[in-house]
C-alpha cells in the first residue's frame, strides 16, 4: 500500500457546497485506506521572498489516503459527493513517501 496526498481546492463561496457537506463526511469516513483529512484553517501563503501571495485559492483541504495504486485513489474520490457536485475546483493527487518525523518513525501508523 502507497501513501497518497490528495489536495482539493474549492470556491470561494463554500455557502452551498456546505449543504451536502454531511454526505460528503459520510463518503470519507466510509473509505478504508483514509488516514487523515480536513479543510485547511487561515494561514498564510507566501512566495520564496517571503513576500504575501493571493495566487492560492483560501478554501482548500488535504486528504491522506492509502491505496494500492493512483488508479486506485482517483477512482475512489471520483464518488465524492463534492466532486461529484462540481465543488473541487482542482484535485492533486500525489504520492507520498514522508521519510521523516515520528508519524512515519512509529511502525503502528504504517497504512502498509
């Protein structure tokens, strides 16, 4: 099993999207392989200058996922109800193989 992020970003206004909101959490906590998930809090962006940037969308979340294969993510995610409503403005799925921190340190977190 592989380690997958996956980063939604949605609009703007999340006003409606927050109606099938409780569907949605029912999809995630429904999928075996998710480890972790959550919309992201204000933060701060910022560019390698340390220099402000309103190039990122402000909604957006990061879902952790174990699957065998990337096939294997997309086709689980493309059953989102947030997707499936065309509130994902963009989906980014990557694996990742985190080698450092004591998440990855303890065998007992290991999704494989």
């Amino acid at each position: 099993m592989a380690i997958y992020a996956i980063h939604y970003t949605y609009p703007d206004d999340v006003t409606e999207m927050l109606t099938i909101r409780p569907e949605h959490r029912e999809f995630l906590s429904g999928l075996s392989g998710l480890l972790v998930a959550g919309m992201y809090q204000p933060g701060l962006d910022e560019v390698s200058e340390g220099e402000p940037t309103d190039q990122e969308p402000a909604n957006a979340a990061l879902i952790v996922y174990s699957a065998e294969s990337m096939e294997a993510v997309t086709d689980a995610f493309d059953q989102d109800p947030y997707w499936l409503g065309g509130y994902v403005l963009r989906r980014v799925v990557r694996q990742w193989d985190p080698p450092l921190g004591p998440w990855v340190a303890d065998p007992t977190n290991s999704p494989g």
